[in-house]
C-alpha cells in the first residue's frame, strides 16, 4: 500500500527542513510527502518546494488545509502530519 503523508503549514519555514529532511528516506521508497500551504509569508513554500512531492497553496485553515491534500493524495493511507512533529 502507499502512504501519502500531508503536512499542514503556515509560516513553517524554520520547522519544516527538520521534518521534510527525515522524511526523505520514505520518500525514496515512494511515499507521497504533500504540503498544503495556508499562505505563509516567510520562505515556508520555497522550502517545500525541494523536499515535498506536492506543495499545495490554499485558504487559511487547518480542516481547509488537510482536506485540500487529502484531495490530491495518491496513496491509499493518509498520514497527516504537523511540521513541527518529532
């Protein structure tokens, strides 16, 4: 089964390099690492962009953020993830 894992965030740009960074083991192995931006205003999405699979811009708001990457997940598991999870 594949895994996609999506990661709500905002203005997540000091966060998300650690999680991204050990998440690329899984990623080799073809999990699905989307991130679903709530308009961050620092280099949050610039960030992503080099680690993430997907990295989707939409509305503010957790549930709107979560829906919106489960919605163009591959896999058929969803992990939903915070960027400042260890």
């Amino acid at each position: 089964m594949r895994l996609s894992i999506v990661i709500p965030a905002l203005d997540e740009e000091s966060a998300l390099p650690l999680l991204l960074g050990d998440l690329q083991p899984l990623r080799a192995r073809g999990t699905q690492i989307i991130v679903a931006d709530g308009g961050s205003r620092d280099g949050t999405v610039a960030v992503a962009g080099t680690l993430a699979d997907l990295v989707l811009q939409v509305p503010r708001g957790r549930a709107l953020q979560l829906n919106a990457g489960a919605a163009r997940a591959c896999g058929e598991l969803l992990l939903f993830l915070h960027a400042d999870s260890r």
